[in-house]
C-alpha cells in the first residue's frame, strides 16, 4: 500500500488574502501526522485541499501516486471526520455508516457487513438503530468515524475531531483514536488540531502552521527538545525565551556568562535562548542564574516560580515546596549545558 | 420587561385588547356569527341557523370547493417543483448568474396578480398556445402568482442549510445527484412542506388573477363567496368563506403534522 | 485502490484529470429548465401586455382620460396611507407583545400567521357587517338613538378601503418586527432601565434603532402589496374608489379594452415593480 498525501507547494487565497503559503510536505503511508497552529494559521486550509472543497490557486496534491488536485471530493476516496461530526440527521446511525459504500454503489451484499466492522470497531454496534441526536457527543464523535472507515479509505483526514467534546471525553477519544490507529496501520491521517497535548500524544511527526506558512515540522521529541523557532518553542509545550548574545562557548545573558551548545552561531551576533521550565532547578548547579522572586504559583506537584533576571522574567518549574520564598528574595536557579536550545533571531519572522 | 410599573403593564394591555381585538379579531368572529344567521338586525345577528352550511357543501358551492382543491394543490406542487429547481439551480451558481436568477424568480411578488392575469389571458388566447376558456389557465396563473412565494422559502432554506453535510456526503464518496436525492432535499423536507403550505393558502384565497380568468365550469371558491356577495347574500358568502379558511387551516395543520414527523424521524 | 492507480504513468495523469473534469455539466444548465418553463409562462405573457400597450394612441388617450388620472392618485395615496397605517400600528402591538407580555402572547403570534394565510377580500367582508348599512355600528347607534340610519357610511369611500387595508396588512409588518425584537438583546433593555432610562426612551433610544431596517422591509413590502391589492377594493363594491388593479380588470374584463388595460398594467406594473427593487434593497441591508 502506498497512500500518503504529498503537498507540493500548495497555496490558497481569497481575493489578496493568503491563506495558505507554498504547503510543501509529505505525510507518509501510515504515517499520523498533526497539522498544529493557532486558529487562522491555515492548517483547516491545508486539510480542505486534500479532501477537495478548497481548490489551490497554485500547488498540486497528491493522495498516493493520484494527483487529485483537479478532481472532485467525491471522486478523492478519502474518510473524513470534522469538528462538528456532520452526521445526517435524518439517517439512522448505520444508514450514516453505510452512506459510503452506497453511494459508491459497493456490493449490497457485503454492506451490512462491512456496517457492523465499523461500528463494532468504534464501540457503537449497540446503537446502530437509533439516531444521532439520541446520542451524545462523544458517541456521535465514534458514529463520524466509523462512517470515515467503513469506505475503508487509504487516508483520513480528521479537522479538530475532539473540540466539541469535554476535556474528561476527549482524553478517552484520543486514546481510542490511538487505538484504532494501531488497528489500522496503513491508513495515512493528517489531524488537524490546535491542541499541542492531542498533538504530541497522537502524531508520529507535528507540522507547526502559523500564519498561513509551515514553521517548523518533525517528531513530537525533536519539535519538543530542539524547536527551530520560537513560535513552535512557545506553541509546543512551554518555553523561556530570552535575548542573549553568542559568545565562543555559549552565550551572555544579562552579564552573565552561561555554557551551552552553539551550533555553529556566529559569536557577537544575537539569538534566543530556549530552555523549558521543568528542566530550570533551584539552587547552584552549572549555568546558575541569580534573581528575585517576582510571583510564586503552587500548582498542586510543583511550584512555578517567576524570578526577574537581570531585567528578564525566568520561569522554573519546581518539585513542590515545603517552605515557599518569599517575595523578593534572591534566589539562584541553574540548567544543563544539554537542555537549551538557541534560536537564531529572527528565524520566526521569516 | 419594558413597562415595570402594575399600571403602565395593565395601560399596555388595555392598548392593545382596544387595537387589536376591534381590527382582527372581531373581523373574523363576525363572519363566524353571520354565517350561522339569516339576518343582521341591531348589533347582532338573529335568526340563526345551519342552513347556508347545509347548502355551502351541495351543488354549486361543493363544486367550487373541489375547484379550488384541485386547483391549489396542482399549482402548489408545479410551483414546489419549479421554485425549489431554481433555487437549487441557483445555489449551484455564483455571482451575477445566481443574482440574475434569483431576481427573476421574485418578479412576480411585485407584479400585481390583476396584472399576471391580464397577461396570461392576453398570452394564451392566441396560437401558439390555447387556453382561455379552459381550467388550465387559472392553475396556470395560480402557479406563475406563488412560484416566487415557494422559491424564496426554499432558498432561504437553502441557505440555512450547513454545507458541512453536503461536503460530508461529497468527501464519502457521493456524487452531486445523489448528494441532492440523499442528503439535501430530505433535510429540506421540513421547509419544503412550509413552502407547499403556503403555496396552497396563496392559491386558495386566490381572487384577482382568477376573476379576469376562470371558465365557467371552473370556479373557484373566492369567486363564488364574491358572487354570493355582490348579489346581496351576504350570510351566504359568510358560510362560503367560513368553509374556505376552515379548508385552508386543516390542509396547513396537516402539512405542518407532517412537518414535525419528518424532522423528529 | 492505490495500488491500482500505482500503475498510471504520470504523463497521463493531467489528460485523466481533465476528462474527469468535463464530464460533469457546468452549473448554468441545470438552471436553464426553470428559466425556460417562467419564460413561458411569466415573462412571454408580460412581454406581450407591453407590446399590446404600444397599440397606436393606447398611452396617449389613457393617460388624458380623468378615470386613469384619478385611479392612479388613488392608487398610490391610499397605498402610502395604509403603509404608514400599517408601520404604526404593527410597531405598537409588536412592542406590546414582545416587551410587556402576557398570558396568551404567544397565541397572538400564531393567530396573526394564521391570519396572513387569509385572502384578503375577507376583511371587506367582515367590515360590511360591522359598519355597513344594516352592520352592528350601525345598529347599535340606531338602537341607542332611535335614528332611521346610522351615522357610518364611510365603507364605501376610500376611507372604508385604506381601513380595511390597514386592517389586513399590519400583521405583515409584526411579522418582521417581531423576529427583529426576539433577537435584540434583552441584556441591554435590562441596562437600559437600570440606568434610570424611562420606558418612552428606551424605545426611542435603543428598541427604536434596532427595529428600522425591519420597519423598512416590512414597509416596502406592504407598500407594494397594496398597490397591487384587488380584492379588497373589489369587495366594498364601491363605484367611487377605483385603484389601478381595479381599473386593469374593468378596463379588461367589462369593457373588453385591452389595449387600455395594457398600458395601465404596465404603469402599475412599473411602480410596483421599482418599488420592490427598493424593497429588496433595504431589506438585504437589512439582512446584513
């Protein structure tokens, strides 16, 4: 099988409005891959390309070795899961699961069968009479997809599936959707989200969208530990971002000298660095950095400490505190040569 | 809440107990009162009676009743088909084409009714087309004066309709015919008997197209309670237009039945 | 299926792709058959009534006679009374049922769209019991006073029309009034008063505002409508009030003037019709 999705430089406008910026990317047969970005980065744009109800203005799709950029939807054999489910409401719930196979005129024989595969995989074979609004979200949610699978399609495109449904619901889903996946190795999915947390559990490889352009685009690991640029440093997971200046071993910040891996910058020029506040630590320890306390938050196992440096707001996330300092008191905090990161400046403005 | 204090609500009320009661309901008490009556004398009716009943569902008065049945649901259901395709067809459009399509389509809300009978009577009482002295005309007519009432309700039904499903069915695999046979039209279905109704309570108090029209074996019911009327039978015409607007109301209560089975389905 | 399209050879894909793509029919024919079907029946026919209207002399003699002249002032002052009518005394029951309401309220609305699905020629006729002749008013001022006849006469001028009018199209403006005043925010009424604004000004200053472009739609269209009204002019049989509608149909049916009735039914047409383009103006304003 070979069914990833190609886009090869798509872009969409609307009048001067660009919405989706030279997309290039590949997501490969079996692949899961996340589309993530704020609302307005053009990752909703990216996926309505594949399924076809957004034509580019220039680019090409392709869905295996199909360039589909010129055919309809109906003709792309893709499932589809939106935010909003758009089940039929005047269909029973296995008259939705077989819209698919009929309207591609797929055996009658097999329908029902194939029917009952769907939904038994999904956990819905027991409401397959009733219809969907005698059912509640997260079931409707399990209905949209067992109608995307039941066409058996190479590829599945899933827009924010898990948005309309309560926190507690939607870590289930996701498990459930991990759990189909392992089902179905084969299918490609691009999953559209806003949500790192759903991003990062779910995607084999992340694709950080932001104003309409592809920032930055790897595994969950490397997007984490070596961001390319400050939007995805601050999108994915949480980040201190401080301005330093490149020196021979490392960096300068506020005056004080810290040891990190440069990767080639150029010393004198200036750059930011990365650093995750989990991996900030209290006390003396190499790279330390001395401050006040500037606000104190327990957070139930840690504490979050906001400590002005030199001007700049540092941020630590430590095990939880049996004596909390005091505002204003000088504290020292410290992190591994290995856990920061330096973004060249301007990378995000690009 | 506007008015907070007791006596300003109660001013209110009584405003409008005094303007609304006089001009809209009394109207059509009256015509209730009058037709189970023989004559008017002082301020209310006397005499009363069941009589024009019995004669409104015999004869003459029974033939204009199944004239103007017959009558509202065929230019009820050729308007349905004919909005509804133009509306549909306009939807697919874009831009000029579809503004161009839509304006045609209400022209005749602004066309007096006197006017469009006029014009069918002048258009098809000559080759190539022969229909004057026939029914044909005035279900004709009757369809060209509520087209536009049905083809607006099903485009603003159209557009209410969430393009999510329409896309759903097109990304599973259905073609456009079969998205419109599947998805659309049955989700239209409710607003489509909204249209259908209204077509036919257009239709059956039909009078000013169909007076310049209708054939003598063919005379619908509004003309008969004018007839009745001009002639100086008053409490006639009553029963005449009691058995009209009862018709009207249970032919609407029945389609809005249907109506709410088709969306609780 | 991939595998399948695995063996297509890229040069032939964009052939592939654009044979897919002509086979399905451009959008602009599916709507050809309703336009073709209104054609026939609607603009064919009107086409023709213009063209009769040309008839040498036809505008030139209908628009000396006195009878036209006089249906056409008629005509458009009754209309604009009525609409005027109309846009006051819907604004006040809808303001009445919206914001003061009481037990039954809710039947008010269903009653009014109960009453628009009514011909209009009902109304004339309810009104020659109530103030006709022999007609309760009447009745009722004989009885008190012993007089012959009663005092009320007027159903046969044009007073007893632009009632009647006024009667049967104020529910086609509460219609519009009333969607318009349940989406306005209650919130801001609520506000209002609690910021010590009075009942008269909150109206003028907040309901008011919100409710134009409702009044508008709803105004134009009963303007139009009655323009065009027939029935209702036809029923009070009075010889006195002639409107354009009226004089299309003597002019056509009792005086077999075709020619005539032609020319009046496009002038009516014409306003009418420039009306509702207006109409349609403020009420996609409206929309918006």
């Amino acid at each position: 099988m070979t069914s990833g999705i190609r886009f090869d430089a798509v872009s969409v406008a609307y009048g001067d409005t660009t919405v989706l910026d030279a997309l290039t990317l590949t997501v490969e047969p079996g692949e899961v891959m996340a589309l993530l970005g704020p609302s307005g980065s053009g990752k909703t744009t990216a996926l309505r390309t594949v399924a076809g109800f957004v034509r580019p203005r220039s680019g090409r799709v392709h869905i295996g070795d199909r360039d589909v950029t010129d055919l309809p939807p109906y003709k792309r054999g893709i499932g589809m899961v939106v935010q909003q489910y758009a089940l039929f409401p005047h269909l029973r719930v296995d008259e939705n699961v077989a819209f698919g196979l009929k309207a591609r005129k797929h055996p009658r024989a097999e329908i029902p069968g194939r029917v009952a595969e769907a939904l038994e995989m999904t956990g819905m074979a027991a409401y397959a009479r009733r219809h969907p609004r005698e059912l509640s979200g997260g079931q409707q949610q399990r209905v949209a997809i067992a109608r995307a699978l039941a066409i058996r399609p190479d590829v599945l495109l899933l827009d924010e599936p898990l948005s309309a449904l309560d926190a507690q619901l939607r870590s289930g889903m996701l498990a459930e959707l991990a759990r189909l996946h392992r089902e179905l190795p084969d299918v490609s999915i691009l999953y559209v989200t806003h949500d790192q947390v759903e991003a990062l559990t779910l995607a084999d490889r992340i694709a950080v969208m932001d104003r309409a352009r592809l920032q930055d685009c790897g595994t969950p690991q490397e997007l984490y530990r070596r961001p390319r640029t400050e939007f995805t440093a601050s999108f994915v997971g949480n980040a201190n971002l401080l301005p330093v200046r490149v020196t021979a071993g490392g960096a300068e910040l506020a005056g004080t000298a810290l040891e990190l891996p440069t990767d080639g910058a150029a010393p004198g020029s200036s750059a930011t660095l990365c650093v995750r506040p989990h991996l900030v630590g209290l006390g003396a320890g190499p790279n330390a950095l001395t401050g006040r306390i500037a606000e104190v938050q327990w957070r139930g196992a840690t504490h979050r400490l906001y400590v002005d440096v030199g001007g700049h707001r540092v941020k630590a996330d430590v095990r939880e505190l049996r004596e909390t300092p005091p505002l204003g008191s000088e504290v020292t905090l410290h992190f591994a040569p290995e856990d920061a990161v330096l973004l060249a400046a301007g990378v995000n403005d690009g | 809440m506007l008015v907070h204090s007791r006596t300003g609500r109660a001013a209110s009320w009584a405003l409008f107990a005094v303007l609304f009661v006089p001009l809209f309901a009394v109207p059509l008490l009256v015509i209730l009162a009058a037709s189970f009556s023989t004559h008017w004398s002082g301020a209310f009716p006397s005499g009363p009676t069941a009589g024009h009943y019995t004669a409104a569902v015999r004869g003459e008065s029974l033939q204009a009743l199944t004239t103007s049945l017959v009558t509202a649901a065929a230019a009820s259901a050729l308007a349905l088909t004919l909005g509804t395709w133009a509306a549909l067809a306009a939807a697919a459009l874009r831009g000029r084409g579809r503004r161009l399509l839509d304006a045609l389509f209400v022209l005749p809300l602004a066309v007096p009714s006197v006017v469009v009978g006029l014009a069918v009577l002048v258009a098809f009482s000559r080759p190539p087309i022969l229909l004057n002295g026939t029914r044909w005309i005035v279900i004709l007519a009757h369809t060209v004066l509520v087209t536009a009432f049905a083809h607006q309700s099903v485009s603003a039904a159209i557009r209410r309709l969430d393009p999510m499903y329409e896309q759903a069915a097109a990304g599973l695999g259905a073609r456009p015919w079969y998205v419109l046979l599947r998805v659309k039209l049955p989700l239209l279905l409710p607003s489509l008997g909204a249209a259908a109704g209204l077509c036919f309570a257009l239709s059956m108090g039909e009078l000013s197209a169909t007076m310049m029209l209708y054939p003598p074996d063919w005379m619908p019911l509004p003309v008969l309670v004018f007839t009745a009327t001009d002639r100086g039978s008053l409490f006639t015409g009553s029963a005449l237009a009691v058995v009209l607007m009862a018709t009207t109301l249970l032919v609407l209560l029945a389609v809005s039945r249907i109506r709410t089975k088709a969306t609780y389905r | 299926m991939a595998s399948a399209t695995t063996s297509t050879a890229a040069p032939a894909r964009p052939a592939a792709a654009r044979r897919e793509r002509s086979r399905t029919v451009p959008g602009w024919v599916w709507a050809l058959p309703p336009v073709a079907v209104l054609g026939l029946v609607f603009l064919y026919p009107l086409g023709l009534v213009v063209q009769e209207s040309l008839a040498p002399g036809a505008y030139a003699s209908v628009f000396a006679s006195a009878s036209f002249r006089d249906a056409l002032l008629t005509t458009v002052w009754l209309a604009l009374g009525a609409t005027v009518g109309c846009l006051v005394l819907g604004f006040v029951l809808a303001l009445i049922v919206a914001f003061v309401p009481f037990p039954g309220a809710k039947a008010v609305s269903r009653f009014i769209d109960v009453f628009l699905s009514f011909p209009s020629f009902l109304i004339t006729l309810a009104l020659l019991f109530v103030y006709g002749t022999v007609g309760m008013a009447n009745g009722l001022w004989t009885g008190a006073t012993g007089a012959a006849e009663g005092p009320f006469h007027f159903l046969t001028t044009p007073w007893g029309v632009l009632l009647a009018e006024i009667t049967y199209f104020t529910p086609f403006v509460m219609r519009p009034l009333l969607a318009a005043f349940s989406q306005l925010d209650t919130a801001q009424l609520e506000v209002a008063s609690s910021l010590g604004a009075r009942p008269a000004r909150i109206v003028r200053r907040v309901i008011l505002p919100e409710a134009l472009p409702a009044l508008a739609a709803g105004g134009s269209l009963v303007l139009v409508m009655c323009l065009n009204e027939f029935g209702i002019v036809l029923f009070t049989g009075a010889k006195g009030v002639t409107t354009l509608p009226m004089l299309v149909y003597s002019k056509a049916i009792l005086e077999s003037d075709y020619a005539a009735a032609c020319v009046v039914a496009v002038v009516n047409v014409a306003i009418s019709v420039g009306l509702y383009g207006l109409y349609r103006v403020v009420s996609k304003r409206a929309g918006a």
